[in-house]
C-alpha cells in the first residue's frame, strides 16, 4: 500500500510518469522505500528547498502509522 502511494504521487508530479521506479527494502526496524525518477524530473519530486520531498515524506509517515509500521522514503539520482 505504501509503495503504490508513494509511485501515484510521485506518477502525477513527473514529466516522464513511466520513468518512476518504487523498490520497497525490508529492514530490521523500518521499511525504505527508494524512488527513482528520471534526471529531468528529479528537481520536481524534491522540490523547492526539499518541500515537495518533506510533503511526500509527511503524508508516508501518517499512513505508515495508521498500517502500524514505519516507513521510510529515500529519493535516489
């Protein structure tokens, strides 16, 4: 669930919405989720001073309380 939360958001922020990748890692304490967009659309999905980043951040954490476990987003280049 938040895998797909975080690919339908980053899909409507982006130029190239088939560019955006979601991998989900099973840690010990938390799950990463790692996005992967194209270089041109990178600036988009951060943000101006990361905000658009923070917001995507804060929405994941809410839902990942609400599922009962923590969840973490990395934006890899």
């Amino acid at each position: 669930m938040m895998k797909a939360l975080i690919e339908n958001i980053a899909r409507s922020l982006v130029d190239d919405p088939d560019a955006v990748q979601v991998r989900e890692v099973e840690g010990d304490q938390a799950t990463v989720l790692e996005l992967t967009v194209s270089g041109e659309d990178l600036g988009k999905v951060i943000g101006r001073q990361g905000r658009t980043a923070r917001a995507m951040r804060t929405i994941l954490g809410a839902a990942s309380i609400r599922a009962g476990k923590r969840t973490v987003l990395e934006i890899l280049e």
